[in-house]
C-alpha cells in the first residue's frame, strides 16, 4: 500500500505540473470538466 | 470489512488526480485576463473601454459568446448574450437545480451589486445588470434567445426563476 501512496502522490504531483504548465492540457481539462458539470446540471 | 476500507481508499486515492486537475486548472484560470470556457477568469484589463453615446447592440447578434466580469467579485466568465429592441440581455440557466446554483455564482452576486464589465471583440463597456423577472418584454427577449442559441428559455422558465435574466444597461 505505500508504494500506491508513493505512486499517487507523484501522479498528483505531475499533474498538477502538467496543468499548470503544460499548453493545451488545461483547456483540455477544463473542456471535460464543462462537459461533466453541464450535463449534471440539467 | 477491511477489504471495503482499502477499496474505498484506493477509489478515493485515484479521484484525487483529476480533482487535482480540475483545481489546477480552476486556480490557473483566476490569474488570467478573462474566462477561457468554463473556469471563471481574473479581471478583464485588455482592451480599450468603451466612451461615449450607447453602441448600437445589434452586433452581439453575431457574436456566439462574450465576456463578462462583475466588479465585485472581480471574476468575469464567458456567457451568451443576445440583443432585442436595442437593449442588452444576459442570463443564467438552471438556476432552480443544485447543480446549477453551485455552478453558476454569479447570478445572485449580481442582484446585490450589478456593477459589470463587459468585453465584447476586445473593447469593453462598463453596464449596471439590473434583473428582469416579469413583464411583457419577456415574449420578445425569450424569442430573441431561442433564435440565436439551442435555447429552451421561456418567459415562464424566467418567471419561475428557472432562468436569472439581466438587462446590462448604461451605468451611469
């Protein structure tokens, strides 16, 4: 189990960097999470 | 029962990827210039502001989406808008479903303060909302919506309060 703990944490870690600095894989987030969030709002 | 507890953890563990993404990119966002789609934006500070005698409001009509920002809080998002007997409208769905009322902030800020900035093709306008629940005028501004977008806005939806919708008029 730690070794998942360990793995997760890069994982989080990588892509909270991808996001922030990677182009195109913000708007690629924010694109699925409208398509999330508008189709629970209806 | 153990079992149970680590797969919940696991589960809860793998969420917490894209929820970070999702922050990630909500964060990022607030430090910008505008909106993007989805996230609300920073300020808007580009773009030359707009003086002088009331446009002629017929061009939004064009225009699939602009930018909105209430001076407080200085968060702007990206919204439809239609024009109709020359005023200025903007407005927000869903408002009557949970989801909607935690996706869309901006509604209920703007009944207390209508202070807004609007930046339509790069220059921005300066407006006071004022909300519209009734009257007359709501036939021909629904119609002017349901022309423009796949909309099912109606003068009831707006009545009910189903849809928030604003006029964005002079501010003086």
């Amino acid at each position: 189990m730690k070794l998942f703990y360990q793995c997760i944490a890069v994982a989080v870690v990588i892509t909270a960097l991808a996001v922030a600095f990677v182009p195109g894989v913000d708007e690629y987030v924010e694109a699925t999470a409208q398509g999330f969030v508008g189709s629970w709002a209806r | 029962m153990a079992m149970i507890k680590r797969l919940l953890t696991v589960v809860l563990c793998l969420l917490l990827i894209p929820a970070t993404a999702v922050v990630t990119a909500a964060v990022k966002q607030r430090f910008a210039d505008g909106p993007n789609r989805f996230f609300s934006g920073g300020p808007l500070i580009a773009g030359e502001m707009h003086a002088g005698a009331e446009p002629n409001w017929s061009f939004v009509n064009d225009i699939p989406t602009i930018e909105m920002q209430l001076v407080d809080p200085p968060r702007s998002r990206r919204i439809w808008t239609v024009e109709h007997a020359g005023k200025l409208y903007v407005w927000s769905g869903y408002m009557q479903t949970t989801v909607g009322r935690w996706w869309k902030g901006w509604p209920p800020q703007a009944e207390r303060d209508g202070r807004a900035v609007l930046r339509i093709d790069g220059k921005r306008y300066e407006r006071q909302l004022v909300r519209i629940t009734s009257g007359q005028a709501l036939d021909g501004i629904c119609q002017a919506i349901t022309d423009k977008y796949p909309s099912r806005t109606t003068r009831a939806g707006v009545e009910a309060g189903d849809v928030w919708l604003f006029e964005a008029t002079p501010r003086s």
